[in-house]
C-alpha cells in the first residue's frame, strides 16, 4: 500500500511540474542584490509554490528591458519608469503592473576639492550623466536648476557604468546608486568626508526606480494577467523575505551570480542598503509617486522626457489580486 501512495505522489508531482508555467524576467542589470527579491523567490520556491517556472535573464551594458521584451524575449521586464514612460510615447505600450522599490537609490556623488558644495556649485562642472535610459531624472534635475546642459551651463560626461571619471577628476560630480557605485568610490579609497553626495530623493527629483513592466496587448488575455498575479505575489513574498533577511538574501544572490564577479561584502552591503528602497511598499504602485514622476519627465522645458501626461501606463489590476 505505501508503494501506491508514493507512486500516486510521485505521479501527482510530476503532473504539477508538467503544468508549470514558463515566465522570463529581463533584469535591468547584472546579477546582484539590486534583484535579491527575484532570487530569494526563486530560491525559497515561492514562485514553484505558485506553479511557475521562472527564468531570470541578466542585464548589463548592452542590454535594453525595453528592447529585449519589444522582441518578445521577455514576458515582464525591470525598468526606470522614465525609460519606460519615454519609451511608451515612442509606441511601446509599456504597463507597470508592480512597483517593489518605493524610494530611489540615484545620487550625484561629487568630490569636495571640486568646490561643489550646493546644487549652485554645479554650475560650470563637469557631470557624469548615464544614458541608456537613465539621462532623464538627471536632464529634469537640471532644468529645474534653470542649467543648460549643452555645455554653457555644465557639461555632461557621458559616463560608463563605473566610477572611474570621478577617481580620474575628469568630472567634478558622477552619477551613483546609494546600494552600489558610491561603494565603489569608498572602496577605491576616497573617505566619505571627502565626497558630497546629493540624493535625488532629497532633492525632490526623485522618479520611480525598478518596477516591473509587461506589454500591454499582454494583458488583455485573461490567462497571462493571471500568470502575473501568481509571479507578483511570489516575487513581493521574496522581496519582503530579502528584507528581513538582507545576509541570506546576498548570499542567495551570490550562488545565482555566474559571472563570479560580485563580492560577499559588497552585495551584503547592497542588500542592506537595497532594503531601504523596498521598504514601505508592498508591491502597489502609489499613485502620487506615479504623478510625481510625469511631472518631473514633463518639465523639461523645450525638451521635455515626454510631451504628454500618459495614459494606462500602469494597473492596479496585478496587485489588488496578488495582495490581497
């Protein structure tokens, strides 16, 4: 009779794993604890709890999320709501169905000899801006500065994904994440009494980082909204997981990472610093830090990120299933 019993199990897990659903995740970067949440997910089995079978595809330089799931080669993407809006006035029906990161990570990070004290000292500067994307919450920042930034005002150094125009003083200011680039200065040497930094949550420029965008024909087929509500549900279980448990969650991210580039310290560090982003959402997206990103991308004066207030670029209707 036990024989039966296990055999009926067996049978009966093997039919569950059959009916897995595929889903592919376009990480807008490379393996790190930026996307602990996705990982811990994947590695606590909730989103196997769930009935899917989840690929995450990393990111890096020459990967757009905006390009990869334009080509199909992603069901849902993790992108910058700038880039994403920008490019759904470009044709790309974007939707942003969840929004795990409440605040932004996005800092200018200045040396202090540069004689940068205030956002005033920018003026006449060299600023280390990255692109990709990522240009417009810095081009709305400066014209709410009044600054020109064809080169009479300050100029833009179009800045790799690294911190080097800074420890070379080619750029008085360089573009950083609170959980990665500015740890890449300190530890290249420089002391943190030697730098200023200002964080665009501060400055009130701050735009919506990290959310997870599908496309929108997508969403009319009942299956697939159904498909998102199970992987959203499964990827906030853990995020909120990662959060509680930021050492575990770093080092989950560690044994996914096959480039073998990241450290034990520095993704410790980024989770610790990550958890602060997540913190207070619980996977909704608000919709006064929705507004308040179109009106910073719409303030661009004559050159504006996007020329008009969008319209179904997000859905509460992922989340009011998954949460509740």
């Amino acid at each position: 009779m036990k024989y039966t019993i296990s055999a009926a199990l067996a049978f009966a897990l093997s039919a569950v794993a059959a009916q897995a659903e595929d889903v592919t995740l376009q990480l807008k970067w490379v393996t790190q604890a930026q996307f602990a949440g996705y990982f811990v997910a994947k590695d606590k089995g909730f989103f196997e709890e769930e009935g899917l079978n989840v690929t995450i595809l990393p990111g890096g330089p020459d990967v757009a999320p905006t390009q990869v799931i334009a080509g199909g080669g992603a069901d849902v993407v993790i992108d910058w709501m700038p880039s994403a809006l920008a490019a759904r006035e470009k044709g790309l029906a974007l939707v942003n169905i969840a929004q795990p990161f409440k605040s932004s990570g996005m800092m200018l990070t200045c040396l202090k000899e540069s004689g940068v004290s205030t956002p005033a000292d920018f003026k006449g500067k060299t600023l280390g801006v990255w692109f990709g994307g990522n240009e417009y919450p810095f081009l709305n920042w400066m014209n709410k500065l009044g600054l020109k930034t064809d080169g009479s005002d300050v100029t833009v150094l179009k800045q790799g994904f690294n911190v080097d125009p800074l420890l070379q003083k080619q750029a008085a200011c360089i573009s950083t994440m609170t959980y990665n680039e500015y740890w890449q200065v300190i530890d290249a040497g420089v002391k943190p009494e030697d730098l200023v930094t200002f964080k665009y949550e501060d400055e009130g420029v701050a735009t919506l980082e990290d959310g997870l965008y599908v496309m929108e024909d997508k969403l009319k087929d009942p299956a697939f909204e159904e498909k998102m509500v199970k992987f959203v549900r499964a990827a906030m279980k853990g995020w909120k997981y990662a959060e509680a448990n930021p050492d575990e969650a770093a080092m989950i991210v560690l044994e996914n990472d096959e480039t073998g580039a990241q450290t034990e310290l520095h993704q410790k560090r980024m989770m610790g610093e990550i958890a602060k982003l997540t913190a207070g959402s619980n996977g909704a997206l608000v919709e006064a830090d929705y507004e308040r990103t179109v009106a910073a991308l719409m303030s661009g004066g004559s050159d504006p990120v996007i020329t008009k207030a969008p319209e179904g670029a997000w859905t509460h209707a992922i989340t009011d299933k998954a949460l509740q």
